[in-house]
C-alpha cells in the first residue's frame, strides 16, 4: 500500500507487475478486502504481470485469469489499466502486443514502481529458466520461452531482467523448504546467473526485498 500511495505522490500513478503461481494467492485475497482494498490508489494503479502462459484468460494456468478471480474483480480498477498479455495468441503475436502495451506507458517501457516476483526450486523467476542466456533476454522487455521446462515446452512470455533491472523496487515472495537450497544459493553462493536467474535481478537504481518463510531461509545465516 505505501509503494503505491508513494508512487502516486511521485508521478500520478501506480505502475507494478504481478505474479503468478501458488505462493502470492493469499496476498491477493488479503488486497481484495478492507481495509487494504481501500488504501490502494485503483484509479490510478496500472497492473501488468512479469510472466504469462500462452494459454486462454479463463484457463487454470493463467496468471492473469488467477489475479483476476482473487483480486481485480473485486477493487475499482478501470479495466483499461489492466494489461493483459495475448496469452491465447502464439509467443511472437503475444511479444509484440506487450511490448506495445507498455510503450503506451512510458518508451521504450515504463519505469515499474513495483515487481512481484516469486522464486522456484530451481531458482527462476518470472519465466527466466536457468540455462544459457538467450540474445533476447539482453536486448528486449519482454520475450518468449519456448524452451523444455519441467520435461515439457515452457510455452510462456516474459519480462527480462533489461525491463526489471529499472524498476523502483523489486519483492520476491519465497516459500517453501523445496526452495531453500536456491535460496541460499542466490543470496550467499557464488555468482552463477545461468544456473541461478534470480541472480540476474539487480536493479541499477532501485531496490531488492526478499520475504521469505522459515522453511525456505533455513540455510540461511543472520549473516546472509
């Protein structure tokens, strides 16, 4: 709620991304009442996601279909701040149209106020997967992942770290004891953005909060 009041009181708006996945449902249910409904600026909050399925709205899997249910449906968002990835379209038609989304807000892309990001076992987030850095990920906002994830096409969309590294302020939400080796590894391992993209988020000017529960930071140190 402060990021957004504070943004506000900055530029006139609210730009954040969200995320999808298990892990920030409860959050977003916690959004959808009073009081925190009401201390959030909706007229002038702008939402997009940092990753999305090339699925349909209404799918199961659909980042935007989940926010939409435990969330925007319930506060006054106009529906033209909504900015919905063409996750029914193929990953070059979805590309384009983000793209061009988020040039309306600010060229070549806005500056985000806020990212939500959520962790994996294997340390991705968004949809970086680790592996060899694809060309895309250094030169556009937003590209497609087409590579095998979990045995299986990744078929997604994502931010990159190009469009992520400008953001005011970065959160990551990480729970779990499945994602405590990553977690310790991304904090206080040796540098290896391939093998650990989380790594690859570092804003130039802004700041990274990680909230972790007990179960992922138990190998952490009061050092770490």
């Amino acid at each position: 709620m402060q990021a957004s009041q504070a943004a506000v009181a900055r530029h006139g708006r609210f730009i954040v991304a969200l995320s999808g996945g298990g892990t920030p449902q409860p959050l977003y249910r916690l959004l959808s009442q009073p009081p925190f409904s009401k201390q959030i600026p909706w007229d002038k909050t702008h939402v997009f996601w940092g990753d999305e399925r090339l699925v349909p709205p209404d799918h199961a899997e659909s980042s935007y279909g989940m926010t939409a249910r435990l969330l925007l449906d319930c506060v006054p968002i106009p529906p033209a701040h909504v900015h919905r990835a063409l996750g029914e379209g193929d990953g070059v038609t979805a590309v384009a149209d983000y793209t061009a989304q988020l040039a309306q807000l600010g060229a070549p892309w806005p500056l985000f106020d806020l990212i939500l990001l959520g962790m994996g076992h294997d340390g991705h987030t968004a949809s970086l997967f680790p592996g060899p850095i694809p060309s895309e990920e250094l030169s556009n906002p937003v590209m497609a992942v087409t590579a095998q994830y979990d045995g299986r096409p990744a078929q997604r969309i994502t931010f990159t770290p190009q469009l992520m590294n400008d953001a005011h302020q970065v959160l990551f939400l990480v729970t779990g004891a499945n994602k405590a080796k990553a977690l310790y590894e991304v904090l206080s391992g040796v540098p290896n953005p391939e093998l650990w993209p989380a790594q690859r988020i570092a804003p130039r000017d802004g700041r990274v909060t990680w909230l972790v529960d007990s179960a992922a930071a138990q190998l952490l140190t009061s050092r770490d």
